[in-house]
C-alpha cells in the first residue's frame, strides 16, 4: 500500500468574533499508512472537541459569570471534560451535547463530486430564438462537513479519500 497523504489547516482566528481575518497553518503531511492518517485526523478532532470545550466554558465564566480571564483559568485548571460539562449544565443550562457539530468536531473539507446544473441558452440552426436548456455537469467541489471522523462511518461513506487514486 502506498503512503497516505493529508493536508491540514488550523484555524489561529478570534474565538469570540470577528476582529481580524482568520489565519492558517497549513501543512501537508506524508504518512506511512492509511491507519497513520486517520488516527492523526482522529487526534486532530479530539483535540478540537477538547479546545472547543475548555474555551466554551471559560468564555461562558467570563462573559455571563463576571470572572477576569485570569479567574477562569483558575477556576478550569485540573478540571476533565465531565467538570467541564457540569459547569455549562449546572450553573449556564447548557448540554455542550447539543452544541452544534461545527464547534464540537470541528470542520472537515473533502474534495467531492457534486452534480451543478445550469441554464444555457443556445440557437438552433434554422431556428431564429434561443433556447434555454439545462445542462448537468459532474463538478469536484470542496465540500465542508461536521461529522465525526474517528469511527468507521465516516471512511465507509466516504471511501474516495482513502483510495490508490484520488
């Protein structure tokens, strides 16, 4: 089996708005195995999910509770995933469980064959008006997603990424 290949972007914008333009670290990574590559994307996401927890809760103990940033750190440090948790449910009624995909697992481009129909207008010989006609062309896309990565049925859906020759 070949190596396996992955381009990685992490975003270094603003958690909480806009204030600049995002910025990007990219890196394109060889791997020598496809298991490397989807246990590396796997790491990947549990550490977004593990971001996107920790800066949830601090930014909800600053904003709402009135902490300095220097007392929310406090009050995070030592703490697990369940502290964490029980923080948002207790004190904010919030089920980080129902947070939408996009913070919990993070975005995941993939390059994808999508079907884009478009309208064409074209004149037939002898015919003096145009016509309009729908044409369909098979199109690769990025496509961005919000999925879990790190089971199976993510790679069973999409068997593209892993194959000899994409």
């Amino acid at each position: 089996m070949g190596r396996a290949m992955s381009t990685v972007l992490f975003s270094k914008g603003k958690v909480n708005g806009l204030k600049e333009e995002p910025g990007f670290d990219g890196r394109i990574v060889l791997y020598p195995s496809t298991q490397n590559l989807k246990d590396y994307l796997s790491w990947r996401q549990a550490d977004c999910h593990v971001n996107n927890l920790y800066n949830t809760v601090f930014w909800m103990l600053v904003q709402r509770s009135g902490l300095t940033p220097v007392q929310a750190q406090d009050r995070l440090q030592g703490t697990l995933a369940g502290d964490k948790n029980e923080i948002l449910f207790s004190e904010f009624n919030i089920n980080y469980n129902n947070e939408p995909l996009m913070y919990r697992k993070g975005t995941v481009l993939i390059w994808q064959k999508v079907n884009e129909v478009t309208t064409k207008k074209i004149k037939l010989p002898k015919e003096t008006e145009e016509k309009e006609i729908k044409v369909t062309r098979t199109r690769t896309k990025v496509v961005p997603l919000h999925c879990d990565i790190i089971g199976d049925q993510f790679w069973e859906e999409y068997p593209e990424i892993l194959a000899e020759d994409s």
